[in-house]
C-alpha cells in the first residue's frame, strides 16, 4: 500500500488544520493507519492509530480534547483532525501502515509511510 499525507500549512496559534492520509493498493480496510510526528531535532512521536472500522487508540495528553482521528475506508482515506493549535505542534506528520492487529506506538512496527506534511503553527 503506498500513502500520501496533505492538508499541512502554516496556521495560527488556535487555529485548526485537517491532515488527510490517501492510500492507493489494494485492501487499505485491512490496515490500521497511525498517525506521528517529528519536530526538528526531536525523536519521532506517536499521534493516534485508527483501526481498521474506525475506532481510535488514545491521544497523547498534549494532544487529548483537541485532535481526533477517523477514516473513510471507501475513499481509502484517513484524517487527522487538529484544532486549538499550539506553536508546540509544529512537525512534519506522517501517517504509516501496519497490517498487524496489535495496537502498538511503535513507529517501527508500521510498514508503510508516507512522505509527511509539514505543519507550521506560529505563536
């Protein structure tokens, strides 16, 4: 399965921003998506993992109450929903695949990776 990540950009602080994750290939229901982050001169950083029907792992405390994930398995799509932005977002985001059905953060259990999507929030 290959994905492509977009929707990043420069926002204000407050402001909000919907990331999208297109994959192409076949059988993308049958993948769980993550969602990560990396700042500059940071390590690699869990978001979220959508499950294959939808459901959604939990959010990191920086994150909780003001991102959300969901996919469209029709359009073969998944979102990152972000709102109430703070200047400590900015990162590139990727989203990445995992055929495993084990729920993991691990950013090296999951295969496949889009190119990121850099999000810039200015203070």
């Amino acid at each position: 399965v290959q994905l492509q990540a977009s929707g990043g950009g420069l926002v204000q602080a407050g402001g909000s921003l919907r990331l999208s994750c297109a994959a192409s290939g076949r059988a993308f229901s049958t993948y769980a998506v993550g969602w990560f982050r990396q700042a500059p001169g940071k390590e690699r950083e869990f978001v979220v993992r959508i499950g294959r029907s939808g459901g959604t792992s939990a959010f990191a405390d920086s994150m909780k109450g003001r991102f959300a994930g969901s996919r469209d398995n029709a359009k073969n799509t998944v979102y990152l929903q972000m709102n109430s932005l703070k200047p400590e977002d900015t990162a590139v985001y990727y989203c990445a695949a995992d055929s495993g059905y084990y729920s993991t953060t691990d950013y090296s259990k999951y295969e496949f990776w889009g190119q990121g999507t850099l999000v810039t929030v200015s203070s």
